[in-house]
C-alpha cells in the first residue's frame, strides 16, 4: 500500500508540473504524461511498484464512469430534439464503420486475430471529448456554423459515440474470454445491451432525483453517491455478461442526462466537480498507458499502425459522410465534420490498456498502436479545427 501511495504521490507531482510547462506551449499534456509513464514505467527506469500497475484495469474503469457522466451532464433534451436524426446517427456510424474496418484489417496488418481486431477496432473507434468539446464550445462562442448547428451535432454525437465505441469493446473483450462465445449473437444482442442501458440508467435516474429531492445531501455527496452508483451500473452490466445484455455503461451516462434535464443548475456545478476529478484521473490514465507502452515495439509498429489507424480514420469519415446526408449542410462542412472527428485521446488511454492488463495476447500491440493514434491523431484533429473551422462554416452574425 505505501509504494502504491508514492507512486501516486509521485504521478500526480510530476503530472500536474508538465501540464502546466506543455500548456504555455499549447502542447497537448496529455503527450507528456504518456511520456512521463514511458520514463517511470518497466521500460524506463522502472520506478513505478507492480502492485500499482496491476490497478489499471480498476483505475481504468472508474475513469471511464466520470467521462461518461460528465456526458450525460452536458446533453440537453432540446439539443438533442433541435439535430434529431444526424446525431443520433453520428453517435454510431462513425465508430462502427471505424471499429469494424479495423478488426478486418488487422489480421492482414499486424497478425492477430478478428477478436483482437475488434478489441483495437473498438479502442481506436472513439472520438475526443477532451479535445472536441473545448475546440465546440470555441466555435459556438465565435458563431462558427451555429446556425446550422453543426457545433451541437457535433457534441451529441460524441457523447453516443464515446458509448457504442467502449460498450462493443467490452462485447469483443467478453467474446476473447468466452463469456459471449458467439460473435454473432454479440452483434445482435449490441441494441438489445443500449435499450436496456438507456432503460436501467432512466430508472437509476428517476430513483437519484427523487432521493435527492426528498434528503437535503450538499453537492460532494451528490457527486460521490452519483457516481458509486455508475460504478454499480458498470458492474451489474459486467456481471449479467452472457446472461442479459444490458450496456451499464450507456446507463451511466443517461443518469447524467436525467439530471441536467431535471435540475439543469445542480447538473452543472456536478459537472464542474466532476471536471475537478477528471484531473487527476486524466493524469493517472495517461501515465498508466505510457508505463506499459513497450517503445521498442511501438517503433516497429509505426509504419503498420499509421496504416491501420489511418484506414479506420477513413471508412470513420466515410461514417460521418453517411451520417449527414439528407441535412443542409454543404461539402465544406461535411469535410470539417469528419476531420473533427478525428482525434483520439481520452478513452484510447483509459481502455487501451484494459486487454494487457487481461492477459490478451496481443495486449501490447493494442496498447502501442493506441498509443500512435493518440500521438497521430489528436494534433490534426486540434489543428484540423482551429485552422479549417474559419475557413470551411458560415459565421452566423
């Protein structure tokens, strides 16, 4: 337990400080702390203990529940009402069409099988948040393609996005360890597990908000009580695998949505808490990624991986072309609507490392080559933004 507390001590030290360098320099920190994991890791200098690498699956999955209510939290039931089908369907195609072409690549490309395929298929299959909802909320201040709402589709849809991408990670993961044995079914049974998610958060929702309006609780116990309760959801979505589908995890963000749309103004200063917490699990992630990333083996995995994430990148924009067909918006804005959803970073780093930690054999080259997706992507996305979001959408006035 006391090397676990220093390696934290140490992590959380070293994370904060090169944050705070790499920020003057508008360089992404989240580059450093996969650095900072490099050096401190086995192959680095090996400074952090193997009973605290051992918690990344654990730590992992708590990071994953804050993103996905931090979700929830920013969804409106009007937003999601005002861009209707296109975001529905940007919450799903992108990352499917991503993730599938992926796992029928794979094996050609980097030798493994279609299940591990999926598994990075899956990893890589999700957009930013950390990224795309800052570079949106810029936009939407600027009045760059608000009148069309191409900013609000945009953020819906990642928010669904993030969910398919970890909720069919998890399938194929189940699949490799035999507790969905049948792929197919898995497939099938894939909204079947979103339906029951939706429905079980919507329960756990209404259930919160009336304990919450009967008891006088202050807003930490809000926010620890709301997210033992992802937590729960996760776990109980774990544990019926093979038994009953049900996405836990869709249901951890739709608890957020409950609340944001019942008491908007409690559901944003939860947001900002949860936004505190994110901190420090977002160094934690990162550095845990980066001390089991294998650079001997990413190196040689560059030429092969650039070609697997950029074929994923393509059919991923061929999801976006397909998504926004029948709406109003022109070539230009399709085009920067698939380059915004280019970067990867955020959940890359929390489930990239979920196969090793699990003994997937190819554990490693999923957390390398999610490592060159986070490195490749993440800046043409940021830059891709900044730079075409003036140039491609209207400024409404």
């Amino acid at each position: 337990m006391d090397q676990i507390a220093i390696n934290l001590g140490i992590i959380i030290v070293l994370g904060i400080l090169c944050t705070k360098i790499l920020s003057k320099y508008e360089i992404p920190g989240f580059i450093g702390l996969m650095g900072i994991g490099v050096l401190l890791g086995p192959f680095g200098f090996n400074i952090l203990h193997g009973s605290f690498l051992d918690l990344s699956q654990e730590l992992s999955t708590i990071a994953i529940v804050i993103i996905l209510i931090r979700a929830g939290l920013g969804i409106s039931q009007d937003s999601i009402r005002k861009v209707g089908r296109p975001a529905i369907a940007m919450g799903f195609l992108p990352s499917i069409f991503e993730g599938m072409s992926i796992a029928i690549i794979s094996p050609f490309i980097l030798g493994i099988s279609f299940i591990e395929g999926g598994m990075l298929g899956f990893v890589l299959g999700a957009v930013a948040p950390a990224i795309l909802v800052p570079s949106m909320l810029s936009l939407m201040k600027q009045g760059l393609g608000t009148k069309k709402s191409i900013p609000t589709i945009l953020l819906a849809g990642a928010s669904a996005d993030d969910v398919v991408a970890i909720t069919i990670f998890s399938s194929f993961l189940g699949v490799y360890f035999g507790t969905n044995a049948n792929i197919a079914w898995t497939i099938i049974g894939i909204p079947i597990s979103l339906i029951l998610g939706i429905l079980v958060g919507f329960i756990s929702g209404i259930i919160l908000l009336n304990i919450f309006k009967k008891w006088n609780f202050s807003l930490t116990e809000k926010l620890l009580i709301i997210l033992a309760v992802g937590l729960l959801l996760n776990g109980v979505g774990q544990g019926l695998e093979g038994i009953i589908p049900i996405s836990g995890l869709l249901g951890v963000m739709v608890v957020g949505f409950m609340i944001y749309n019942r008491t908007p103004k409690t559901a944003t200063k939860l947001s900002n808490k949860f936004k505190n917490i994110w901190f420090l699990a977002e160094i934690v992630v990162f550095v845990m990624l980066g001390a089991q990333l294998n650079i001997s083996l990413a190196l040689s995995l560059i030429i092969p991986g650039l070609i697997v994430i950029s074929f994923g990148l393509l059919f991923r924009s061929f999801g976006v072309y397909i998504s926004l067909l029948g709406t109003d918006l022109n070539l230009k804005e399709k085009i920067f609507s698939m380059v915004a959803y280019f970067p990867k970073a955020t959940v890359q780093a929390t489930i990239g490392a979920i196969p090793l930690a699990m003994g997937v054999a190819s554990g490693e080259i999923i957390v390398a080559i999610a490592a060159i997706g986070i490195i490749f992507s993440a800046p043409i996305g940021a830059i891709g933004i900044r730079i075409l979001g003036p140039k491609l959408l209207t400024k409404d006035i």
